[in-house]
C-alpha cells in the first residue's frame, strides 16, 4: 500500500467516525464538504441523486445516514479531490502524525503552486506587523486553526508537531486574546510556519510582536469581521489559485 493509500485509508476513517458519532452528521457532513471545497451539486452528480438530498440530509430534515451512505459521501470526497490534485488529501496527510481534534482544524488545503505571501496577505485582508521584508517569500498552503480550542486541548507536543507540519506554509489562528501562546510554543519548535495570521486580535500584543521577530516569522493580523467571512476569502483564493 502506497504512502497515499495509507493516508487516504486514515483520512477516510477519521471522517467516517466523525459523522457517524456526532450529535448532528448532517452538520459534520457540511463541515467535511466545505472543508473539501465541494458544491453540494458536484457532490450530488457524484453521489447519484439530486442537490435536494445533501441538502436535507445537511439540514437535518432528512433522517441520519446509514454506513453505507456514510462511506459513499467519504468516498466522494476523496474521489474528488484527488481529480482536483488532491491539496486537500496532502494538507491533511501532514498532520496525520498530529492528534489534533478535528473541530480544531477549521479549514486547510495545499496550494498546487506556490503563492507569495505578500499576495496572500492581501487576498485575506491580513496585515503585516513584524517581519515584513519576508513577504516576497512563498508558501504552499495553510490551516486556520481554532486558537482559543488549541490553547485548550493541545499539548506542547502537539504544538511542536503541528509547527513542524506546517513548514513552509500559513497558520492563522483566530478566537484568539494575544496571540501568546502559539508564539511561545513556536521557540522550542524545530520546525517553523512561513507565515502567521492572527484573527480576531484587538491590539497585537508587543511581545508578540517581538517573539515573532526573534524567530523571523512574518506576522500578520487579520481584521474581517468574522470567521466564516476569513474562510470564504481562503477557497475564494484557492479556487482562483488552482
């Protein structure tokens, strides 16, 4: 078995479990068809039955599904973003040796091609405050990680191995006060974010700011409104990137 049967195996139990023990799969579906970039009508062409289905089953008018329609939907989604050049399937196939709770990943994706971070910045309205000279450099894709959660669950450990699977790449990290934690947690890691975006931050901490310098990380904070509107901005910048 290959590397990339390996971790679509794993990624397909992770999701499977995940819809299956939630309170409200048809939510967890949602969240898995939007992580994966997916109109509910291409999801439902693949599927075999009409838009009206996801969506029922997504709003919960529709009772929850069986195993067997559970594997179809994962097995859809993978299908399809390996035709799309699977950054979804990669992204996640980072952080396969990372326990990370699922509810922390807000959303991820690899970039088939690299993007300069100046660009990225501008296309998600963040704004460097430490680091800039290192805007011109590129990254190949990123998280937005639920900050407030990880603060939360995550260990030092997992912390360090989340830095290390994100080499090269963005980490934003929103429901956030300061911006403190993931910048200490960053100076014992071997392994470095090219770039950090801090949503949500009223008044970027100095400390923080200084942190990032140390460590040469380009910082950025982000002021959109909210989360949902951030992550609208990502895929917008995704999809035109493909």
């Amino acid at each position: 078995m290959s590397i990339s049967n390996i971790v679509k195996e794993r990624l397909a139990r992770r999701i499977a479990g995940e819809i299956s023990l939630s309170d409200d799969p048809g939510k967890t579906m949602r969240k898995w068809r939007e992580m994966f970039h997916i109109p509910q009508v291409i999801l439902a062409e693949k599927l075999g039955v009409s838009p009206s289905v996801i969506s029922d089953y997504e709003s919960g008018r529709r009772k929850s599904p069986g195993a067997k329609t559970v594997k179809r939907f994962v097995d859809v989604l993978l299908t399809i973003d390996e035709e799309n050049g699977g950054q979804i399937i990669s992204a996640f196939g980072r952080l396969m040796g990372v326990e990370i709770p699922t509810d922390i990943i807000l959303d991820i994706r690899d970039f088939p091609s690299p993007i300069v971070i100046a660009r990225f910045c501008k296309m998600v309205g963040a704004q460097p405050v430490a680091c800039k000279e290192l805007s011109e450099q590129e990254i190949y894709g990123y998280a937005v990680i639920d900050g407030g959660l990880a603060m939360r669950e995550l260990s030092g450990e997992a912390f360090d191995k989340l830095f290390k699977a994100s080499i090269q790449r963005a980490l934003i990290f929103t429901n956030i006060s300061t911006g403190r934690l993931p910048l200490i947690s960053m100076r014992s890691s071997q392994g470095k974010p090219s770039l950090i975006i801090l949503h949500g931050v009223k008044k970027i901490d100095p400390i923080v700011i200084e942190l990032a310098r140390k460590e040469r990380i380009l910082l950025a904070v982000s002021h959109i409104e909210d989360i949902e509107t951030l992550i609208q901005k990502l895929r917008k910048l995704s999809f035109n990137h493909a």
